[in-house]
C-alpha cells in the first residue's frame, strides 16, 4: 500500500538559507500534518491542513509557512535558517474521518550549518 | 507544559514476557489515543488506538487500556519479541482528529 512520501530526505542547508520540503500524503487523504522533533525530543505539532485550507497551527516560527495544493501535496517552506532548526520533519496524513490514525512519513532530516 | 507524559524513559524485557508501557494526560478533551513505534531515523508507525468511549482494544499481542477518571492508559505487548524493541510514543487528540500531542517515550529493549 502507498505510504506517505517526503522528499528530501536528508538536507543540509547554511544559515539565514531557505529550504523546502515536500509531503506525499497517502492517496485519498485530505489532511495533512507537520512536525518536528528536535534531538531527543518528542515530535511537536507545526501545522496542519484539510481540503488545501489551513486547519490548525502550533509552534511553527514566523519564519516558516506552509501549503496544500490542489493535488493534495504539501510543502513546508522555511527561510533565515537557524542551527536550531535542525530537527527531523515529519509530515503525516490522515482522511480526516473523526477517529482515525494519521500516518507518518519517513521524515526529512534538515541539517543547518 | 506537557499534556502527555511518559514518565518511564525505558523499559528492559525479557523475550515472551509482558511489556507494559505507560502514559498520562492532563487535558480532558483528549478524546482519542494512539500509540506509535519509531526506529531511529523512520516516522512513527501506527500501532493501535482507542477512543474515549471504550477502555480496551485488542489486536493481536498489543492491547491498550484506558482509565480516564485517572487519565491513564497503558500499552501491553504479550508476548515481547526483540523485534518490539523501539521507542514506543503515546499520542492524544481532542476533538476526533486533530492535532496529535505526543508523550516524550519510552524506548522498550526486549532481551533474547
């Protein structure tokens, strides 16, 4: 069966650079889910979206945005690049029917130096 | 202010004995609870859940318990194979579906 896709899977970017990443939801899923978790950390909410429109936002820094476009993809989008924005990226999707899990990509992990 | 918390950061088991992982919550609008296995390097891998209707579900060796006059649940893995070893993350959401909270871990090592 699909699973969720991100690309890339690793990135290695300078600070104050911008970086890109792309989520793949599972096909027929209309929700989709960002977070990081940080070395050693549990993995904190960023943002989340249902039909292309934002449906939530946690701790995501002014610095990044994000979007679901009309095929579903998402794309975290994060400029001015800080060390501490190294993390690993998850994204997850789900059909948005009440009481179901959400399925985790295999995470991008941004390294900033 | 952690809403989910596992306070166990590790657990060591013997091969075909009972793991039981452990998770608290303080919000009382979490409706829904999850657990979730991770490798290093790989995203969480849906496990089970349960919603705050039941207080058991079953499937297979895992099976997760929910008290939630003590906002309490619990994951039992009968019998423990070392393949189980991962850290395992309890989750919550209120308002069916939404935003997942996660506990910090606990990463389970089942001995040969």
């Amino acid at each position: 069966a699909a699973g969720v896709i991100q690309s890339p899977r690793h990135l290695i970017k300078e600070k104050r650079e911008t970086a890109t990443l792309k989520c793949y939801p599972i096909p027929r899923h209309d929700t989709v889910y960002w977070y990081q978790q940080g070395p050693g950390q549990d993995p904190q909410f960023l943002i989340s979206f249902y039909e292309k429109m934002q449906s939530d936002k946690g701790s995501i820094p002014d610095r990044f945005s994000a979007q679901q476009f009309s095929d579903y993809h998402s794309e975290l989008n994060m400029s001015s690049l800080e060390l501490g924005d190294s993390a690993l990226y998850f994204c997850a999707s789900s059909s948005g029917t009440p009481n179901t899990e959400a399925f985790f990509g295999q995470g991008t992990r941004l390294t900033v130096v | 202010d952690q809403q989910v918390k596992q306070n166990s950061p590790s657990l060591s088991v013997q091969e075909g004995r009972i793991s039981i992982l452990n998770c608290d919550y303080t919000n009382s609008m979490f409706d829904y609870f999850l657990w979730y296995k991770k490798y290093p390097a790989e995203g969480p891998t849906f496990l089970i859940s349960i919603s705050s209707i039941k207080d058991k579900n079953e499937d297979g060796r895992f099976t997760v318990f929910l008290n939630k006059s003590a906002k309490h649940l619990s994951l039992h893995i009968v019998p423990s194979q070392p393949g189980d070893s991962a850290v395992y993350f309890c989750a919550a959401s209120a308002d069916s579906g939404s935003r997942l909270t996660f506990g910090e871990g606990t990463q389970l090592t089942v001995n040969p």
